[in-house]
C-alpha cells in the first residue's frame, strides 16, 4: 500500500500551489540581512502601534475564571464593533448582526460554509487577493474570476453582468483593492448593486455580495471609503484588524451582516452554526476580545504610509517605471520593463530589493510593492530600482546588438 | 424578494441545529450565582495554572519587529511539539510532520479539507464529541455514526467493520474518550489497526485514522495512553492544549502525521495548502506560538480532578446513582433514573444542578457531569443530587397510586 499516492483530485490544491511553490522559493526566505529593502507582504517591520503590546498583555491577565473559557462573539466585542461601522460607514449595524473572526478571510470562510453549496459559483475580480480562488474551490464551489478595467481598475461591470448564471451565489468584491489601490466610487458600487438586484430577481434566489474591506481604515488623500454593503441589501461585510493594527499574525476581524438585510434572524442562524458546528474555527481568541475596546481606536500611521508612497512612487517615476499611485491599502503596483516580470524581479532581488511578482496576484507583467517597508528601506532601495532599470535597459541593447 | 429564504437545503445546518438549541436554551445560560453547580462544559471555574498569565504576557511583548507577522507553524513551536510526542507517547514524530492548529477541532476542519471530498464517508463513533457530525457535513462529506459497546465502551469492532464501504476515507476515534472517559487499550486499537489495514488494501487506498487525544493528558489512575497512532500507519493525531491548560478560548494544538505513514511529503504539501489556501483559518496567533515552550509542561492539577472524580462517583452511588467512573478525560457519565433524562435533568438544575443531557452527545437515558466544577460546587451538588433522586422517586411513587 505504500507506493498508493494519498490524493485522487484537487481542484483546491491546484488553485492553492502556486503561492505555496512561491512562499517556499528559497531566493525569498532568504531575503534576511541589514543591505535588503522587503517590499514582499503587507507584514510588519517595525514595532507595532503605541498601545497595542499594553492592551495585549493587560487582557492577558485573567479577570474571573470564564476570562480564558470557551468564547462565541462575546457582548463587548460586539457593541464595540457596531459602534465603530455606524461612526465610520454611517451604516445602523446592529451589534447581533456581527460576528466575531479572525479576520476577513476567515469571515469569508465563514459565509462560503453557511451559504454556498458545492457546484454554486463564485465569482471574483482579477486581480484578487492571494487565496480567493484557492478558498472558493476548498468550499467545494465553482470560481469565476472576471477581471477589472485595466485602465481605471474598477470592476468591469459588463464582463461581470456577462459572468452571471443561474448558478452564481456570491460576487467577492474588495475595496480598497489589493493589489491596485483602488477605492470604488459610489457610482462603481451602484452599478454593481443594480446588476446584482436585477440578477437576484431573474433568478428568484438572492445573489450575496461578500465586501472584503479589510483596508477601509487606510486610505489615502483625505479620500473618504464607501462600504458596498451601503448600497445593496444582501450585503456581507468582512474586516480585519490585521492591516489597520499591522500585526496579521494576532487575528481578529469580523463578519457583518448589512442592517438592510432581509430575513435577517434566518441568516444569523446560519452564519451561528457554520461557525460553531463547522468547529469554532472562526471565532478570535478570548484574549484578542477582551482587548478590542482597547484595540479599536488604534491605527498604524497611514500619513506616514502615504509619505512613503509619494516617496517611492515620485523616484521610480525618475528612473523610468510606470508606478501608479494607490488610493488607499498597503501596496503600489508597478510595470514591470521587461513583459515577463519574473526575470526583472529576481534582477531586483540580486539588488536586495525584495517586490511580489505580478503572476502571484494574477497580474503577469507588473510588481507589486508593499509600503509597510521601512522607511529607511524605501531610500535605500531607490539606487537598487535605479540599478536594475538601467541593467535591463542596457541587457535589451546588448541584445539588439548583431 | 424579501419573502425570499436565504439557504436552499442544510445536512450540515440540520446537523449543528440541536447543539445550538441546547445552548440557547435560557435556562442553561441563566446558570450564574452563588448557589448554583455548574457540571455543564468543559470549560474553567477557578484560575488558569500557575504560570499561564505570566506566560501569555511575556509571549505578548514584541521582542522583534516580526513578532505579530504572519505566521505558519513557527519552528520553535514544531520542535517544542515533536519533542513533547516522543517523549510522552514514544513515537519519534519529525517537526516537519508538525502542523500547529487552534485545537483538535481545527486539526480535524484541515484534515478534512486536504483529504476529504464531497460524497466521501467519514465514520464517527456514538457517542460522540459534538460536532463531529457536523463538522464532516460542512466538509460536504457524509457522517456515517458507528456504536461503541455499551457495557465496555470500547469501539463495536464487528460494527465499525460493517460501516466501511468503498466511499470510506476516514475514521474518527478519540481516546480519552469524551463522554465516556474510555481509554482505548493496546488490544483493542490492534483490532481497529487490522481492519483498517484489511479494508484499505481491499479498497485500493488508505482509509485514514482521524485521532482525536485532545485529553491525552488527563488520565487518572496511573494509567497509560497509547496513542492509535502507534497502530497504524495512515493515521493522523489531533491535540489541543485547551483541555490540559482548561483554557479553551485561548486556542492551540496541532495535528501531527504518523512518522510511519508512507508518502509523507505529498501528505505534507496537502495539508499545508489546505491550512493556507483554506484562508490560514487554523494556524495559532502569534502570541500563543511564542508562549508555548513556556505553556507546554503546564497542566491543569489531574490528581485534583481524580478525587473530585471520586468523591462525586463515591456520593452517586451512595445516592442511588449508576456512576461510572472515568479511566481519563474531564467528564462521568451517570445514568438517568428515568428513562427520558430531559425532565430528570430539569429537576436537578431545579435544584441548582446543571448537567448536560446525554441526548445532547448521543446517549439519551444518561447525563454528563464535568469534573471541571469546583470543590466546592462538588461538594454543594450532592444534596441536589440526593433530593432529585428522592423526588423522582416519590413521582414514580405518586403515579403508581390510583
């Protein structure tokens, strides 16, 4: 029986290997040392915010014997969390409508285990986040990637319309977008509502719109987020504290559900039992919860993100790349020179600069930069971006040479 | 579209429903106060063990700028792990064989999503942990419940046998076994080893060994747990640190592959992709790999749980009681003087007496106390106890009369 491979089929594993095959390329987990600028993840690099180490280590210390007991959503993390969507989204959430996670894609996981059955499909916008597709197809459901105008980088709401069938249980959108920036106006979002609406209507089953807005709190140039879930009744929304705290290895997020929602307490009994009776998978440590009242007002420094953005997108617009200037998130996209984008990053790489190829984010041709780099990172490497133009630019003349 | 249901059909809805009812109930979440007994859950009613908190706070200051990063299973965590299995069960597991999880629940969740597809069947045994069947439903795979030997509460071998069809992937087993406190001996996990071993090389693939030793450190007696991942190759242990630290909000274990298990590295590319294409919904928080060199030799006082254990099963009988005293795990098993345990479990918490009713897992005509009350609860309950037999014993009395 020994030689008998373990696995018949994998629609999931195949949709989830080539970020694996990515993550363990050595040339990245060696990217260590005093000379490299990591512009790879949306990870931290520096101490995280004031506040947050104080707030973990006071709800730390148990205050009566349940502190450390089994936790759902508990009371306090709920009302602190409707309090926060109605101040910022100006959305009336109620507190029995959030659902505690640990992060907005375990929210996802969440909503695809309570509402979509194998077979339905899910669509999505290229380029996504790393595992949309991968989380999708674990579901045992049908992925649809649609992609977005290239030029504007909002949804293409045509191709979308065209992608809707009968089958079609969820459309997957996030804004501000990863990887492009990208925040959708009211206009996008009422488009997309009103496509969604007609749809639902001709298939006399509600389509759910799953709004991962795990970046809404970093968001640029005095621009002002708009929730999706404000202008479309089967709305789910998924946060994160992961990017507003920049510590994503500490999960906690939530799961709301739109205050617009019809037949509600049917839902809610359903996002309830997915969560518990597919294992309490989703539900944040005791700890993370009894620290959110604490936790909630605190922030990285999105000014300071914005510097570096304007920093580094103004020094790669001198030596000649096309870096586009993101609205909102963590990260910047850049075109690559060469048209495959993977030989020009690993020629970033032997400068000890560190970029996400496009390929990873279904974007061939591009890089994308995360800002959570350092700011001393984000100097240095503009003599390494500088290097690696004009290497390839001379390497096209060498070529060209008979 | 407002009258519209959200959800087309549910096995897996209709299979977490009960538990959730149960919880609901407002009865079993009224029990607060200083009179009541609370043998309900598994769950903390005193401090956690020394050196928990201080562990907790240490692991929560950042000592460097990837402390609160992603994270996958750390190294530090694998090794602490693989080195705790060999020399607690003798086996020589790898770290690399190692995947850190939020408990034994989660474990499952991921073996599930690598190694399960739809239409599979996965057999559990009844009694069963409470989720189990749902848990195998939300992977969209089919919950085949197999009986133990009621007067043993060994596995029914001839029965388990039976259950394995062509569509059997895995079996789930849990030793400590929760309700029943049964610990699986040498000879019996030999007998499941055989006929798993004979019913995969029939079906031309390994059915795998799902091993659930969540309480494989709350053991009384002296006695020794073997490990069904000694027996067989195709088998995967599940482990939480929530049962021996009694902190279960406070989520961490792991699931470990059998070092004899053939093809390891296909299974370790699958599990892997499953933990992170799947959303990384079953990696600990950061804070809780870092603190667990420190939290691995703690444990909840067993000694402590063994005389509760006894002075509860001594005063039941005394009482009238049939008790069965557990050889491990946090829980006693009692059987119901009437045959519907739902009313008789209503007259102890009438008493201030809260049990769980054994329908609630799978065993009507019984109930379940945890040993995780407090002395004093234990000592408080035994009036409870004698009064409700007394007054169970007097209606049956008043009936008979004409």
């Amino acid at each position: 029986m020994s030689e008998r491979p373990h696995l018949r089929r994998g629609p999931a594993l195949a949709a989830a290997r080539p970020h694996a095959e990515f993550l363990a390329t050595s040339s990245w987990s060696r990217r260590t040392g005093d000379r490299v600028c990591d512009f790879v993840f949306g990870d931290p690099q520096e101490s995280p915010p004031d506040g947050f180490v104080e707030a973990i280590q006071r709800a730390g210390a148990a205050r009566d014997p349940s502190w450390f007991a089994y936790k759902g959503s508990t009371p306090v993390a709920r009302e602190t969390v409707s309090e926060s969507l109605r101040r910022r989204l100006g959305v009336p959430f109620e507190p029995a409508d959030v659902f505690m996670t640990r992060g907005a894609s375990s929210a996802l996981a969440i909503a695809l285990a309570a509402l979509v059955e194998p077979g339905d499909e899910v669509i999505f916008l290229m380029p996504p986040w790393f595992f949309y597709e991968s989380m999708i197809a674990y579901a045992r459901a049908v992925p649809v990637p649609v992609g977005v105008d290239m030029r504007t980088f909002d949804p293409d709401i045509e191709a979308l319309e065209a992608a809707i069938t009968s089958r079609t249980r969820a459309v997957i959108v996030n804004t501000p977008h990863n990887p492009t920036g990208r925040i959708y106006s009211d206009c996008v979002l009422t488009d997309l509502a009103g496509i969604l609406s007609s749809a639902s209507a001709a298939h006399g089953s509600p389509i759910y719109l799953f709004s991962d807005e795990a970046y809404s709190r970093i968001v640029f140039d005095g621009r002002r987020f708009t929730s999706p879930v404000a202008h479309y009744p089967y709305s789910l929304l998924f946060y994160s504290y992961g990017k507003t705290l920049l510590t994503p290895g500490q999960r906690m997020g939530y799961l709301a559900l739109a205050p617009t929602m019809p037949a509600r307490a049917e839902l809610r009994e359903a996002i309830a039992l997915a969560q518990f009776g597919g294992g309490a998978l989703g539900v944040p440590d005791a700890l993370m919860q009894h620290a959110l009242p604490d936790l909630e007002p605190l922030s990285v420094d999105v000014r300071r993100l914005e510097r570096r953005r304007d920093l580094l997108a103004g020094a790669l617009q001198e030596h000649g790349y096309e870096a586009h200037r993101p609205e909102g998130t963590f990260y910047m996209l850049v075109k690559s020179p060469a048209a495959d984008e993977a030989p020009f990053v690993d020629l970033l790489a032997a400068h000890n600069v560190y970029v996400l190829p496009g390929r990873i984010v279904g974007l061939p041709g591009y890089f994308r930069i995360s800002l959570t780099a350092t700011d001393d990172m984000a100097e240095r490497s503009i003599v390494g971006f500088s290097e690696a133009m004009r290497e390839h630019a001379n390497g096209r003349r060498s070529v060209r040479r008979p």
